[in-house]
C-alpha cells in the first residue's frame, strides 16, 4: 500500500510501503502521531444538553445547583460535559465536588451517552452508568442499584473515570480509589453530573486543576501491571540471542555478526540443529558480497556499488525502472548534492532519473529527490532528511533485500524483505490492533516506533 492505494509489487523484493514513507524517526514522528490522536477533550458543562428547569449552570459553566422542589423520580437535574470522553488513551477521569448536598443530598456523577434524558439520574438510563451520593449505590443501565461503595456529601470530592485497556469504570472518594466496574457500554460516553433536590450544588473538575486523586500515579499502576505481565511470560532458551543474530545475518553486519558470536561463544547453550539450520540457511547467503554492497553505499560510493551488482547479480537491476535502480540513481543524484555539485546533479537527473518520471508509484519519491534542487540550503529544507545517513541505510537495505531474492534455495522470494526480528514486531502490531478491535477501536492507539523508544527509557523489572 503506498499513499492508501494498494499496489503490486510484482515480485520486487523492496518494501514500497518503507520506500514511500521514506521515514524519518524521532520529534517528526512523535508530531505526526500526536496529530493523528488528537481529540477533544472535555472542558465544561454543556448548557444546551441538560434538564433545563431542574438545573440552574452557572455562568463559567463550571458547577450546577437545584432551584427548586422535586415533585417525582423524573425531576433530575442532569448535565452532560460539552464533548464525549476521548477514547484515544490508557484512561479518561474527572472530577466534581460537593459544595452543597442539599435536602436530600441525592448527586450522582458518570458516564452517559448521546441522546440519554436528561432528567434522569446517569445510570438510570440504558448505557449509562452512576455512582450515588445518597445510597452510595452503582446504577449500571436500570433503576435498580448495586451495593458499591460509601455516601457522600458535603464537601466531599468524588471521581469518575474509564479504563480503556480493562474496559471499566472506576470512581473515587476524597482521593481514594472506591473501586471499579465492568463497562458494558462501547459507544460514545459523556461526563455526566446530577442534582436531584433543593439546594444541591456541585462543582466539577475536568483537568483544569489538579485532582484531589493521584490521576497519574494511578495510570503507571496500570501500565506497571501489564508490563509485569508481560515480562513474567516464559520465552525459549536464547531466543532474543538467535534473534538478534538472525538480524545481523539477515542485513549483512559480517563484521558485527563475527564479533558478536565470540562475545556470546562461552555463555551461550547451542541451539536446537533444526533451529540454528532454519535461521541460518535462509539469511547466510551472500554473506560477504552483501557486506561489502553495504559498506560501498554507505560510504556514497554508488556507482562501485551499482557495478558490483551487474556483475554479481545482474537480474536484480535488468529492468531500469524498477524500484531498485530508481533507488540508486536516487543516491547518485543525492550524492551530487551532499557535496555541491549541483551542475553534476542536474546533468545526472536529466541522463538518468528522467526516466522514472514515467512510473506512477515512484512520483512522489522522485518528486522530493529532485526539490533538493530548489534550496540554497538543502540539508535544512523539508526534503533535507534525504542527505541523512539514514537514507543510505534504507538504499543499502533495498540492495540487501534484492540480493537474497536471488538465493536459488529461497522458497519465499519475498521473504528477503525483512528479517524475523521485523517479521515479530509486525505480528505484534497486528495483534495489538486486533486487540484494541476488540473495544471498538477504544484505548490507546499502538504505535511501534513510540513503544520501542519507551522501551529504551525504562528500567528493567525484577
């Protein structure tokens, strides 16, 4: 799939998706993404969604009160947040305190969806939930409550917030977890507060303050837990060893590689033949030629690298156009530019990158290639992280991919596009998706990049 549309790759070895993104890592990243999941939050009361003549919102539509005498069940002073909670995330909270419990001090806060009567108590209602004031009850959907936790009154602070990865509702009491819930609601949820007799006034808190209950410490709790559960999983014998060294084979690193086993020749157990055999059959082809295929391009030298494989494997670059030499003349040209040569770069591109002009797929990458022209300062334009020594890597990755497509006792051709190790983080993704599927696309958003960085910062468990 590039730029949405989904393409074949007609037994290219090069990934085009990692081509056409032609990535850049780090705050670039983490900007992209912080876009992609942003959402609104909750910020105040919603005036226009609430019981009208049983509630009376003040004016920073920040606190609610009961004007008058209720005459029956049905006269609550409900009010729902301005926008739904956002379900983007590990969990969502907020607050409201008690300044006044009135007659009969009959306040509940929760979560209600679209559409819901507001004069009804949250949880009375299908799809909604409630914690009481005056019974300390959990009403979950029907009129009927369930013991749950204790009163609370004037002056009291109580919470009410969602996790995303257990799917409950949890509350709290003056800063104190009170307990949690199942939510058997997956739509759309909405902070919900409600006042039910004369005199009763509430004040809510959406972040705008900080809470009374230790918010933050309560998400890394839960982050912590499942990070124990994670590590406390029981993996083979030296399997991040094979892995790892899979890798090293996989992308050519002989020199790494050689260093590596003799720093692991005395501490590590042999593997299972079958193993050792599996791993190494497919990834130790052209060892050395691929090594060296590297070391050219990332030293810039593409023309000896691009000889090199006409004379070792010619079928890799016989079509001009193909993804692999577009890639090649691409760094020729970018080459040019990383050492001001501009007239030469312009020469090259019009000998040699004219052609890709025609191929569909390769517009845009080949549109940014050639906007390096239109800066003084290249290296410092939107299209300077072309000069990086990351896209010497990913060239270098291409002609590693093209090579061991060639292997004659390969029997998945494409399998020389990525390593295990990649194959693994892969299938991690997709599982966390299809978990996060499971809630209806609620909680957090996995992203590989994000959680291996995490994963660099924090310390080792146990």
């Amino acid at each position: 799939m590039v730029n949405g549309q989904q393409v074949s790759t007609g037994g290219d070895p090069v990934d085009l998706f990692r081509l056409a993104s032609w990535c850049r890592s780090g705050p670039e990243w983490d900007r992209m993404v912080s876009e992609i999941e942003w959402e609104d939050e909750p910020t105040h009361l919603n005036t226009m969604n609430s019981s009208g003549g049983f509630n009376v919102v003040s004016v920073d539509k920040l606190s609610v009160s009961y004007p008058g005498t209720r005459s029956h069940g049905h006269d609550v002073g409900a009010v729902q947040a301005n926008c739904a909670a956002p379900t983007r995330r590990l969990m969502y909270y907020f607050e409201m305190t008690v300044k006044n419990a009135g007659q009969k001090g009959r306040v509940a806060i929760g979560f209600t969806p679209p559409g819901v009567k507001m004069c009804r108590q949250p949880g009375w209602e299908e799809n909604s939930c409630g914690y009481h004031g005056d019974d300390g009850m959990i009403y979950r959907g029907q009129g009927k409550g369930e013991s749950f936790g204790p009163t609370f009154t004037s002056g009291d602070t109580v919470g009410a917030g969602i996790n995303y990865a257990s799917q409950e509702f949890f509350f709290t009491k003056n800063g104190k977890l009170v307990g949690t819930v199942n939510k058997h609601v997956k739509g759309p949820l909405f902070p919900t507060i409600a006042v039910h007799s004369q005199n009763e006034e509430l004040t809510v808190n959406f972040g705008k303050h900080p809470f009374l209950f230790n918010f933050e410490a309560y998400v890394l709790e839960e982050r912590t837990k499942h990070q124990t559960t994670i590590e406390k999983s029981t993996l083979p014998v030296n399997v991040s060893h094979w892995i790892v060294r899979s890798y090293l084979l996989h992308y050519g690193y002989e020199d790494t590689l050689n260093s590596f086993d003799i720093a692991s020749k005395n501490s590590l157990q042999p593997a299972p033949v079958a193993q050792e055999n599996s791993i190494e059959h497919c990834e130790a082809y052209a060892l050395n030629r691929r090594k060296i295929l590297r070391q050219l391009i990332r030293n810039g030298e593409i023309d000896s690298a691009f000889s090199k494989l006409q004379g070792w494997y010619p079928q890799t670059v016989q079509n001009e156009t193909s993804t692999l030499c577009f890639l090649l003349r691409a760094q020729k040209f970018i080459e040019h530019i990383r050492v001001g040569e501009l007239e030469a770069a312009v020469k090259y591109a019009r000998a040699q990158l004219a052609k890709f002009f025609s191929v569909k797929l390769l517009e845009n990458l080949l549109q940014n290639c050639i906007a390096l022209l239109a800066y003084d300062q290249p290296a410092e334009s939107c299209v300077g992280y072309l000069l990086d020594a990351n896209q010497r890597e990913l060239v270098a990755d291409a002609v590693n991919a093209a090579v061991l497509s060639t292997d004659p006792a390969a029997k998945d051709r494409q399998g020389g596009v990525s390593s295990h190790l990649e194959r693994l983080l892969r299938q991690l993704t997709a599982c966390s998706v299809e978990r996060r599927s499971l809630t209806s696309d609620q909680g957090e958003t996995f992203h590989l990049h994000q959680a291996l960085r995490a994963a660099g910062k924090r310390p080792m468990l146990g």
